[in-house]
C-alpha cells in the first residue's frame, strides 16, 4: 500500500470516525415504519457527505418505497465507470436489554466500534466514500464514479427493482463495488464469491374466535401453537433434510473438484463452536458446515409466538399461534417458485381443527460471481497488497436481493469487496467492526481502483 494513501489516512482517521458516526446515531431502521423520519435523515446525511467527497452531483430519488441516494463524480465519459451500491438502512436494535451500550450511540471498545449498522452497512459503505474522497482530492481518480445508496436492503429492496429498470441509463456502468459481506477472518481474507437466494413467510394458525380458559376448553379445543408446532417440525427430518416436496428439484450439484476446493479452505470446527458458544455444529447429512452455509439451502423458524408470554401463569388457550420462516436458497432455484411451494405444503400439513393463513413476505435469488473477470483479479491484486495474502473465493450463506438484480437489469456482474467478520454480530445486538479492517477496507478499495486504471 502506498505510504501517500496510508498517511491521509492516518491524518483524517478521527474525522472519518466521527463523520461515520453522525450517520450511526441515526435510527434508520426500515421494518419500523415510524421510522420514516430518520430514514429521510440518513439520506440527507449521505448527501451532505458524498457531495464533501468529492461528488459532483448527489440527489435523493423517490422510489415506491424508501428513497435512493444517488452521487455522481464523472472524469471523462472515455474511461469506464465505477458504481459504489450500499444501503443506508439497518436491521431494528431490539431486544434492548442485550447490547452493552445503546445501539445508536456509537462507542470504541476494545479496538472496535460498537452501534447498529457500524458494520452492515453504514461502516462498509462509508468505507467507499473515504477511499474515493482520497483519489479525488489528490487528483487521482481515473475513472468514472457513481453511489447509489437505498434504505430498503434489510426488508427485502423491494422498490429497488422497478427503480433500476425505470433508470437503466442513469445506472449505467462497468463495475459494481458492493462491501456487504464478511471476510473468513482478519488474517485470512476472501472475497464472496456467491450468495444465496432467499424466501421468506410469515404463518398464522387461528383455533377459536378468542382466548379460551385452558381449564375449561383444554383437550376439547385444538390449540393453535401446538397445531403449528407440529407443522414446523415436520419440514425437517433427522439428518437435517428439508421435507418439503420437490423443494430440491432445481437445486445445483456442486461438482466434487469445486468441493476439493471447499475443503481446503481453512476452518477450525472447534474454534467455531467456541466462538459462538455451542455445543455441536449440526445439517445437512454429508456436508460440512462451509458446505451447508454455502453451497446448500437451508430452512429455518426465525420467530414463534402466541398465548400468554409475561410474568407468571396466566391459565390461556390461545386462539392464533404465529411464526416467521424463512428459507436459503442456492443457485437455480427461484424463490417465487418456492415461496409458492412452501405456502402449499404449510396449508396441506395444518390439520382441519385449524385454520392457517401463509404470506409471503419477501424474496431474493441467489448469485454466483466469475473469478475469472478483470474485475476480480483487480480485487484480489488489491486484497493481497493490504493484506498481504491472496484472498480465497468463498461463497457465503447470506442473501443480498439486489446484487442479482443488477446482473439481470443492468447486465453487470458486482464485485463483492467484504470486509467484516462473523464475529462482528450483525443483526445482532452488541454489533461492531473492527477499527483496523475499516481502515484497511478504506486502503483496498483504494488499491482497486488503481488496479483497474492499470
């Protein structure tokens, strides 16, 4: 890394700090529509400081949802155009009681920064907007440069679909830079290489018109949690097999050398079940758990509730029991085919003593990035000059639904320049990001763009 970019760095590092937490203390959280104001706010912030940047034009475009921040820095319309996709919006702090310190305060602890959206993905993508500053103050930006930042990631990006399609020509380019993945770890970085797709519903199963005495009504009246717990356990069988039929029909068989590949990738079990305090890692029979996060679907119960939850005993049969459930999807399988195949199998399994109501509420496809492509290899080259390692190719277990958008609309293949940890918590409470990775992250974003002026 040159001595030039690490020095700026260095200089305006408690600047960069502070800039970044002007946009943390805002609680742009997308799932609480009362939050609408802040998400309005975040966008003004991001204009305020991508037009300090170095833009020459930032504007807040209406979508059918949350508006979209969009920055443009053009050098000579010859020279091939670089857009920074992020997301202003971050996932809701609750529960409270589990963060050390209030997740919209932002606080450095232990070398690390400590707030919702510190890493995903406020911290992320204001490491874009630190490295193109740098080039374009010190006059060495060759290239062309667009932001388009949304507030809809975390609940699906939505809106952002009909947004691309209606503005292909404004987004038009030759790259798309994405940090909104993680890395193996600090000393082993890789580049995510694939996501995948996601499906997500949400189920209500209703017994009696109101709450029943369990006293009086029990045994004589279904009870619509333990109807719908039945349901869920009946997805999955004990070798971690999804039950649901013909839910792998489209699914890709990964070949045995690309799994020889897997393999080899460093990863200590024991180190991860301590990490996360675990007693077994657990799955799909015959894979291993980079395989399971990575190359297969996966299905899981994200919230069930219902009846009486205080403090206490309260004798209730509950009328309605819920739950939320989302699945992972791999390569080649469409979600709204299994957003439609899930509803029907739900709805074929409730027993007739219930009735059960099954919304689809969100989904994503899942995406596969060439490691073959100039693109690339300009992010591994900058990678290994920050690091000092050459990165790995990793596919990860997470969804990201406007990354395949891209490649459909707009016919590009983003680049996804991760640089968080797992141990970072997202989504979690107590998240965080690393003070050292954040400033490394600014240094190889840096060292792409030269890579691709080369």
């Amino acid at each position: 890394m040159n001595s030039t970019a690490k020095s700026y760095i260095s200089t305006n590092k408690d600047r960069f700090i502070e800039e970044l937490f002007s946009l943390i203390r805002i609680p742009s959280v997308s799932a609480h529509t009362h939050r609408q104001p802040e998400i309005l706010q975040c966008a003004e912030r991001w204009t305020e400081i991508l037009l300090a940047s170095g833009a020459d034009s930032v504007k807040i475009l209406p979508t059918e949802g949350n508006p979209v921040v969009f920055a443009t820095k053009f050098i000579d319309p010859k020279l091939p155009t670089i857009m920074v996709y992020g997301h202003y919006d971050v996932m809701p702090a609750e529960p409270l009681e589990l963060w050390s310190s209030k997740p919209f305060e932002p606080e450095i602890r232990d070398e690390k920064i400590f707030a919702r959206g510190a890493d995903d993905d406020k911290g992320q993508s204001f490491m874009h907007a630190k490295a193109f500053e740098y080039l374009v103050k010190n006059n060495l930006l060759k290239c062309n440069v667009k932001f388009i930042l949304e507030g809809e990631e975390e609940i699906g990006s939505s809106s952002l679909e009909k947004f691309c399609k209606e503005n292909k020509e404004l987004l038009k380019c030759d790259t798309i830079l994405v940090s909104d993945t993680s890395m193996l770890s600090a000393d082993k970085p890789s580049i995510t290489t694939g996501l995948r797709g996601l499906a997500y519903w949400q189920i209500e199963v209703t017994s009696a018109s109101r709450d029943l005495h369990s006293g009086i009504f029990g045994g004589a009246v279904a009870n619509p949690i333990m109807e719908l717990s039945k349901i869920l356990a009946q997805l999955t069988n004990a070798d971690g097999k999804i039950t649901i039929p013909h839910f792998y029909d489209e699914v890709e068989e990964v070949s045995d050398y690309e799994r020889e590949l897997i393999a080899k990738i460093p990863f200590n079990e024991e180190e991860y079940k301590h990490d996360l305090q675990i007693k077994a890692v657990s799955g799909e029979k015959g894979y291993s758990t980079i395989e399971r996060t990575g190359i297969r679907p996966a299905l899981d119960i994200c919230g069930i509730w219902g009846g009486y939850t205080g403090e206490g005993s309260k004798t209730v049969l509950p009328s309605k029991a819920f739950a939320k459930l989302s699945a992972r999807l791999v390569p080649n399988q469409q979600y709204e085919k299994i957003a439609q195949l899930v509803s029907e199998h739900l709805t074929q399994l409730a027993s007739k003593n219930i009735d059960i109501k099954v919304s689809s509420l969100h989904g994503a496809q899942s995406y596969v990035c060439p490691i073959d492509s100039k693109e690339y290899k300009a992010a591994e080259a900058a990678y290994t000059k920050v690091f000092e390692k050459k990165p790995l190719p990793v596919r990860r277990g997470g969804s990201i639904g406007v990354i395949p958008i891209f490649e459909k609309v707009l016919n590009v293949k983003p680049i996804l320049m991760g640089f968080g940890l797992e141990s970072d918590a997202i989504h979690s409470p107590n998240e965080n990001f690393p003070l050292d990775l954040f400033y490394k992250g600014i240094e190889t974003i840096i060292e792409f763009y030269n890579e691709m002026s080369n």
